[in-house]
C-alpha cells in the first residue's frame, strides 16, 4: 500500500487522511522525513555559495516539509487517541526526534553560515528570523566544546526517553485510579445525566451495573462538589491526589527526580544558574528574579483569601474540614449566600448550541470569520468533528476540529495543536485541532457544561484563533509559536466572552425549554464572581512555586524523597495550605515532566493573565463585542505571531505596558 504521508495530502488545507494510514506508515513517513531533512540541511550548510538570506535561512524555512507533516500526525495520536502500538512507536521516536534536533541545532557549519548572514536590507520579519534561528543554536550548546556537545546530546536523549515514559504512566493512571461504585446510591448529590455517564463509563470497562467516576488531568476532581457521600468523596480525592506516588507500578517520581537532575546539569552545561534561568531566557519575562517576585507578590494575598473561605466552609459544615470537603461546601456557600446552583445550570449550556452560538458567535461577532461543518471530511476518531473556517469576504481561511469527549485513548486536559501551520512562504493555511475530556453522555442524550467545562471551551478556542487568524510569511512564527509566557494570553482573553450579555443572550438556554438563563442569575453569577478565587489561586501558584521549585536545583541536588520535597517547597514559598493541594503535584504533573512544554514556566497562566487582565480592559473601554475591536486585535496581534516580538504586539493594543494592578483586582487581592 502506498504511504498517503510521504506525499502532501489531496484533502482540503492538506488534512491529513487519517483513515488511510496503518500505524507502521507513521514509523516509515518518519524515518523518511528525518533522512530527508538531514539531507536537506547537509545542503544548506555545505553549499559552496556565500551565505545569503535566501540560500540559508530561507531555505531551511522550507525544510523538513515530509518530517512535520508526519510528525504533525503522528503526535495527535499519541495525545488524543493512542493505541498499544502508537504508545510504543512513541517510545521508540521519541528519542530519535530529540536525536535529531541536536543534530541540526549542534551542527557548526549550518550555525556559521546563519551567523554570516548580512540582514541590514531585510526587511524586520526576516531580521527577526536570522536573530530567531541563531538565538535556537546558541541556546542549545552550539558554543559547546565537543565533549559538552556529547554530554548534552546524552541528556537530551535520556530526557525525551523520561519524559515519553513520565506521559504514558500519568496517562494510565489517571486511568487506572477511576473509582469504581457498587451501588447508585453511593453517586447521591451529582446529576442524572453525570450518573448515566459514570455508568457508561464502567460498562465500558467491563463493570456493567456500576459506576465508574473517571478522573480530570487535576487533583480537583468536579464530582466533588456534587457528591454528599463524605467517604466517597474522601475516596476520589485520595485516589486524585496520590496518582503516580503510591509506589506502585505508574508511580512516577523515580522519573520527576531523574529529570529534575538532569535538567539542572544540562543548564549548568549551557551556562546558567538553574533550568529555571535558561527557560525565562527564552521568554517575554525579563528574568527569573521578576517572575518569582510576582508569584511571591500575590500568594500572601492568596492564602489570606483562602484562610477566609475556609472559616465560613467550616462554618457551613459544622465539622472540622478536610481537603475533600471543600468543593462540596463551596458549592453549598455559593447556592446559600449568592443563590447560585452550578449543577442547575447546566441545562443552559448543552455543547453543540455553545460551540455554534457561543464560541463561534463571539468569533463572527468580533473578526468576521464563519464556520461551516464539513461532514465530508475526517479526523483520526470517529467523535472528531471538522469546520471549515471563512473570511468574512467568503474567501477560505482554514479548518478548525474539534474532539470534545473523553475516552481512554486520549490523555487528561485540555489542549490546542495544529496539524498545518499558516505560512505565506509555503502556501499553507491552518488546520488546527481543540481536544477537551467532557463525559460523553448515553447515546440520544444532551451534553450539559459545567461552567468549568464552558470556560475550557472558550478559552481552547482562544488558542485556536491564534493558529487560524495567524498571517506570518514564515512557518517558524506562525500562530501560537510565540513565547511560551504569551501563549496563554489570547485564550484567556477569549474567556471574557463567556458572560458578554450579547453572547451569553445567544447561547445560554435551557436546552429543553429553550427559555434563556434569567438575568437575575447572571447578575448573582456576577455577585459572587470573587467567592473562590482564594482556592483557585492558591491552588495555581502551590503549581507553579513547585515547578519552579523542582527547576531551581542545582546539579546533584534532586531529593531522594520526592513527596517530602514537596511539601518543603510550597511552605517554603509561603503557599502551603492543609486543605488546599497544587493544582498538579509531581506525581500527575504532565505540564512540566512529559516533555519540555511548560517545565520552569507553568508561571506562564498568571504572566499571561496580566496581559489578558489589562486587554479585558481595552475591550471594556473601547465599547467590547465590536468588529473595530475585533479587527485591531486580529491585525496587530493574533495575526502576527512570532513575526515581532509579542510584547510589542501588545503595546500596539493596549497603548502601553501591562500593569499587575488589573489582575490584582480581577483576583482580589489588592
């Protein structure tokens, strides 16, 4: 059979065809592309010809096209619908990918002829490529003598060998630490529909008759607040928060202690303090020093806040709290002080009719762009749907999918990636996929929000506009390939629309009745708007102080026991509370340890929210859901990716620098 990757898709926007493809076309499509790659660079750096902007970096902006498309591919799999064999072709490539990279980013030649370059007659977007590409060699170890080079080489291998298989234990313990019910009676308190999904759920795994509570990436589960079982509650949250640290066979921190060490030698190789310091080189951040002094700034506050809503929990329970009570208690708080049920509202928030006339409303409203279905076209799993997306003009845009359930192919959270990047360069406009873990109900019945399912849709969807309203020349800085502390902003941005009256009128309605939410509950939404953000934050910065925690370790100094490391770390950063766990400890913590994504920047969600704190702002003061408003957004910041530097983008919008005090306010904590 031929391989349908080894030549550009004949789908629409180069979709890939996901159906036709067996499992070892992927290992064949991408040992071709590494091979071919390698070849295309050898060209590049050995080509006789002075070094231009068109010989060399321009060039290699065309490389690779077989490798990332494969690889584009491969990896959506890997996150959202993973088979035994993709699991271990995972383990097998993942290596070889890191492998490769040192190869390109370590060769001497390719890096000489980027230094030669002479940019005074480019123009700023090309300018910026060449400093780009030279400021990727120099941050990883091309000023490295040979044996550094070595060294380094090895620890990036053993790393992607760590951080593959950090993924695939989370993956299956989250799995494997679903608590299974005997008996319905044990679900009182959550809702008909979420009983009926817990019972899908164990039929699927073979438990038919019981229920089976399915766990979320966080240690927080939702079922929490619902469930009036205090010793099944009690239960989910032990099972939630030991994941990866029981000693079992998933147990993961023999990993987190691997990696951590390694990480600190490999900075202490490029000449940094920590790996914390070489991650903030790479972002908008101006230092370490700024980011721990902003963490260190709000959890004070946080922690005051959270003693508050402790005492009145308490108060309403009239026993001594315990982490797992929380939830349920604040649910209580909120129905008895601000008269606000989230379980009774979530017949206002059925998916479908919040995807067209909430998530893709606000889209129109704001730039113009349309979404039509393509029923024509599909994913990788039969849940995947697909939009094409169009301009305002009718002229086409790109494709947008979406995969909204949960399923045990799929890892935990919520996330955003592409499989086509925009590029004037190559021609290529963006295909990009949102994938969330909403319970996927019995067949026939309604998919209802939580609002923290509604505020996920929106705010993935921010991070898909990113990626289709992207208008760079060059692949590199196409979309959300932008600092890794900017990425955030333009998907927290999208969560103000949620509540926009002129939104929420056009989406919010019981999905029997039809009838639209009362407005006396958006305004009791409103009045309690603050009533949690003590939890929430507290539970964020205990996340992100302990990742930075794990990353300010010098070489030799990983803790022989991970779990009391931990707890040293968050009362040492003044963000240890009893009842009031990480959002992620170490041993479910993907974000930081199954690869190189957010480790030493999960500070990047409250960076961002600076940014987005002073752009909800903006929007207020220049009249919000307008196309005016839209439109400059687009142009001068979504559009624009990496092609300047973001946080000049942002001064474009806003007329200046971002200020602390909006999110301060939005999170009271002044």
């Amino acid at each position: 059979m031929t391989n349908p990757l080894l030549s550009a898709s004949p789908l629409p926007y180069g979709l890939p065809p996901f159906q036709t493809i067996a499992v070892e076309q992927y290992r064949e499509a991408i040992n071709a592309g590494l091979s071919a790659h390698l070849d295309e660079i050898g060209a590049i750096a050995g080509n006789a010809q002075p070094a231009t902007f068109e010989n060399t970096a321009l060039a290699m902006e065309r490389s690779g096209q077989l490798l990332n498309r494969s690889a584009a591919a491969f990896f959506t799999l890997v996150s959202a619908d993973a088979s035994q064999e993709i699991r271990e072709l995972e383990t097998e490539l993942s290596p070889r990918f890191q492998a490769h990279q040192d190869e390109v980013y370590l060769n001497r030649a390719l890096f000489e002829r980027f230094a030669a370059i002479d940019t005074d007659t480019c123009d700023p977007e090309s300018a910026r490529l060449v400093e780009e590409y030279l400021k990727e060699f120099r941050q990883s170890g091309i000023q490295l003598d040979a044996p550094g080079q070595e060294r380094l080489r090895a620890i990036n291998a053993e790393l992607a060998r760590l951080g593959t298989e950090f993924g695939q234990r989370v993956k299956e313990g989250m799995k494997s630490a679903a608590l299974l019910l005997d008996d319905a009676g044990d679900l009182a308190g959550l809702p008909a529909d979420d009983v009926a999904s817990a019972a899908v759920a164990a039929r699927a795994a073979g438990h038919d008759g019981k229920y089976l509570l399915t766990l979320i990436q966080p240690g927080n589960q939702p079922a929490l607040a619902a469930l009036e079982n205090r010793d099944v509650r009690r239960r989910l949250f032990e099972a939630s928060v030991t994941r990866g640290s029981d000693g079992g066979s998933l147990d993961v921190l023999d990993l987190a202690r691997d990696m951590a060490g390694l990480r600190a030698e490999k900075a202490r190789l490029l000449g940094f303090a920590n790996y914390a310091e070489l991650v903030v080189d790479r972002q908008t951040a101006p230092d370490f020093e700024a980011v721990r002094t902003m963490l260190g700034r709000m959890a004070p506050a946080a922690i005051r806040n959270a003693d508050a809503e402790a005492a009145a929990l308490a108060a309403v329970a009239g026993h001594p709290l315990e982490a797992w009570d929380w939830a349920y208690y604040s649910a209580k708080v909120r129905r008895e002080k601000y008269d606000v049920d989230e379980q009774a509202l979530r017949p206002y928030f059925e998916l479908n009719r919040t995807i067209n006339d909430g998530v893709f409303f606000a889209a129109t409203s704001l730039y113009g762009i349309t979404f039509h279905e393509r029923t024509d076209l599909h994913g990788y799993h039969p849940d995947v749907r697909i939009w094409e997306v169009r301009n305002e003009d009718g002229s086409a845009l790109g494709l947008f999918l979406g995969d909204y359930y949960a399923r045990e192919s799929k890892r935990g959270g919520a996330w955003m990636n592409s499989l086509v990047d925009q590029s004037a360069l190559l021609g290529t406009r963006p295909v990009v996929i949102n994938t969330l873990n909403i319970s996927k109900p019995p067949l026939g019945e309604p998919t209802l929000l939580t609002l923290d399912e509604l505020r996920t849709l929106f705010h993935e969807f921010g991070h898909a506009l990113h990626g289709l309203l992207s208008s760079v020349t060059y692949p590199r800085f196409s979309g959300t390939a932008v600092p890794r502390d900017f990425v955030e902003y333009p998907s927290q941005v999208n969560e103000m629309w949620i509540m926009w009256p002129d939104v929420l009128s056009n989406y919010a309605r019981h999905h029997i009745t039809g009838e639209p939410l009362p407005q006396d509950i958006v305004d009791r939404l409103e009045e309690s708007r603050l009533w949690g953000e003590g939890f929430a934050t507290t539970e964020y910065l205990g996340a992100a102080l302990l990742d930075l925690a794990w990353h300010v370790l010098e070489p030799g100094g990983a803790p022989d026991d991970a779990l009391e490391f931990e707890a040293k770390a968050l009362a040492s950063a003044g963000i240890a509370h009893r009842l009031i766990p990480p959002r992620y400890r170490t041993g479910y913590f993907q974000h930081i340890f199954a690869g190189d994504g957010y480790a030493a920047g999960y500070y990047s969600y409250i960076w961002s929210e600076v940014l987005d704190a002073e752009t909800v702002d903006w929007f207020k003061e220049n009249g919000g859901l307008t196309r005016a408003n839209g439109e400059r957004f687009r142009q001068e910041l979504l559009s624009r990716g990496n092609s300047r530097d973001p946080l000049e983008s942002f001064r474009i919008v806003r007329g200046r620098d971002a200020q602390l005090d909006p999110l301060l306010r939005r999170r009271g904590l002044e």
